[in-house]
C-alpha cells in the first residue's frame, strides 16, 4: 500500500491542498492523512472512494497511480495528426494513381505509379492502422494493461519489438525503393530529353534486384484487403505505457 500514499500525496499536491485541509475535508485528523501518504497505515475501500471524491479523480488513481492528463492530452493530439497524415496520403494516392497509369502508358515510364501504388500507400495504410488504435485508447481513455500480470505485458512488449522492426525494416526498404525508382525516371526523363531513348538495363541500380523484387512482392499484399494495416494497429495496441504498465 505504500504505492497508495504516494498516488494520495501526488493527487493532493496537484489538488494544492496542504495534509491539514485534506484532512478537514475528510473529518480526520492531519496525523491520519500523514499516516497513509508515508504507508504507516492504510485505508480502506471506503475512505479511497472518499478520498477520491474529494480530490476529484478515479479510485484507480489512486491505488495504480494518476493519469498523466499531459501525456493523454499530446496523445490524442497524437493520434489526430497521425490519423489525418495517413487519411490525406491515402486520398492522395488515390487521386493521383489513374495519372501515374496514364503517364505510365504514355511514356513507358512505371515509377510513379509504382512509388504511389508500392511505396505510399503501404506507409498511409500502416500510418491509419496505428492513429486509429491511438486514437481509441486515448478518447476512450483505455488502460489496456492495466491490471495485467507481468508475464502479459512482458509479451506485449515483445510482440511491440517484433512488429517495431518488422516495420522499421519495411520503411527502410521503402526509402530505398523510393530513391531507387526516383533515380531511374529523373535519369529516364534526363536521357530521353538528351538522346531520344532510354534503355534501363545499362543503368547501374541502387538496390539489388532480389531485394526489390522481395520488396515488390510483400507490398502487392496490401491490396488484399490493406493488410499493412494490421502492424500499424499492432503498434498502437502493444505500445506498452509506463504508467499502464
């Protein structure tokens, strides 16, 4: 319980109530409310709530600790953000593919339509599938693990890690393909301009072919039904808090 008096003490502090008028409020004496921030005593179910009327927070505030408002508050700023970053990526791309098509059987170049269709939308799926679940957690003001054993949040924290990287790897691959294919159309239109014709099989690659061909087969799934989706929501849902924890 003397994780109790020191949630009491940090809800008092922040109520800018001395012990005296705490315990004035409470009908108890000053040595009382004393007795319970320095965990000499402990107080029961009764007097918690009571407790919590009077500082005007959860009883869960005080028995695991207050809610940090600053941390909810940037984290639904957070999550907004995030949410319309991927909602205008996602439009975008869907405006701007049937002119990368055209442009493609126009010019013979795929570039474009492979950075929108291969590179972007990905990311702008993964990005919504993180700021929703963001944004669920904290307008809902779900505390997902608390109350969990450590065993549970242990696994959270792992499948976070995994889904972490597997993510980090995916954005790495995603720059590269993107400055790769960025590379050939400026050095196409570069070339097409100065002599009329480009051949892509004499131009040097940034990336090895087996790793773009990797990189293009994972990210053909995302047509399936948004499936970068489901890691971004994992990355929001296992993200492990430290006051959830």
């Amino acid at each position: 319980m003397a994780e109790v008096g020191k949630n009491i003490k940090k809800c008092r502090k922040e109520k800018n109530l001395t012990q005296d008028e705490l315990a004035e409020r409470l009908f108890c004496t000053r040595q009382t409310i004393s007795n319970y921030e320095n965990g000499k005593s402990e107080p029961n179910i009764a007097l918690l709530v009571e407790l919590a009327k009077v500082l005007e927070v959860d009883v869960n505030d005080l028995i695991y600790g207050p809610k940090k408002k600053e941390n909810r508050k940037r984290q639904k700023v957070r999550s907004v953000v995030v949410m319309a970053v991927a909602c205008v990526l996602l439009a975008a791309v869907e405006i701007l593919v049937p002119f990368a098509r055209q442009y493609s059987w126009r010019n013979f170049q795929i570039a474009p339509l492979y950075l929108l269709r291969y590179v972007l939308q990905p990311f702008g799926q993964a990005l919504f599938g993180w700021g929703a679940v963001e944004a669920v957690r904290a307008y809902a003001e779900i505390r997902i693990w608390e109350g969990k054993t450590e065993r549970t949040i242990k696994t959270a924290r792992m499948v976070f890690r995994v889904t972490a990287v597997i993510l980090s790897v995916f954005a790495a691959l995603a720059v590269w393909m993107a400055v790769e294919l960025t590379y050939l159309w400026c050095l196409s239109e570069h070339m097409m301009r100065v002599q009329g014709s480009f051949d892509s099989s004499t131009v040097p690659h940034l990336m090895p072919g087996q790793l773009q061909n990797l990189f293009l087969r994972v990210s053909v799934f995302h047509r399936f039904g948004g499936v970068f989706l489901l890691p971004g929501a994992a990355l929001g849902f296992f993200r492990v808090e430290q006051e959830e924890a």
